[in-house]
C-alpha cells in the first residue's frame, strides 16, 4: 500500500511510540515494545518481512518500509502520536 492509503502517517516511529499507539494506554515504554513484539509475532510471516527490509533486535525505530509492513499485517492503529 502507499503512503495515501493509510490515514495514520507512514513515517518512522520509535517501537514504544507505535506499541502505545496500538494500546491507547498509559502502559511503561517497556510493556508497550513488549506487545509489538508479541503483535509481531501473532502475524504470520511478518518478522521475516521485517527482516528482509532491514529489522533487527537493536534498533529503537521501525522504518518507513518497516511501518508500512506492519500496518499492511496488523491494520492501522486506532491512536495517534502525541
């Protein structure tokens, strides 16, 4: 999909700032990494996605490409950033 089909941002986001854009909770920054985690991995074929765009373990920040295939696997969020 392209950037106009979404209507949350494509844009790179820190992995704390998405998680709590998916929760639209008050949770830790670490709880909110730790749900992506476990999003990403409920989706079949998204991590190796991820991976072959340039994911790893380390980085604090999805990239565009990475947003992207994340909201093409899990939908868009519901929350925005602030």
């Amino acid at each position: 999909m392209k950037q106009s089909d979404f209507e949350v941002p494509v844009r790179p986001y820190g992995k704390a700032e998405l998680g709590h854009m998916y929760r639209g909770d008050d949770c830790k920054d670490r709880a909110a990494r730790t749900w992506m985690d476990r999003e990403i991995s409920k989706c079949p074929g998204l991590r190796e996605e991820l991976r072959r765009l340039g994911y790893n373990t380390l980085q604090k920040c999805y990239t565009i490409a990475q947003v992207r295939a994340i909201f093409n696997a899990i939908g868009e969020p519901y929350f925005t950033a602030d």
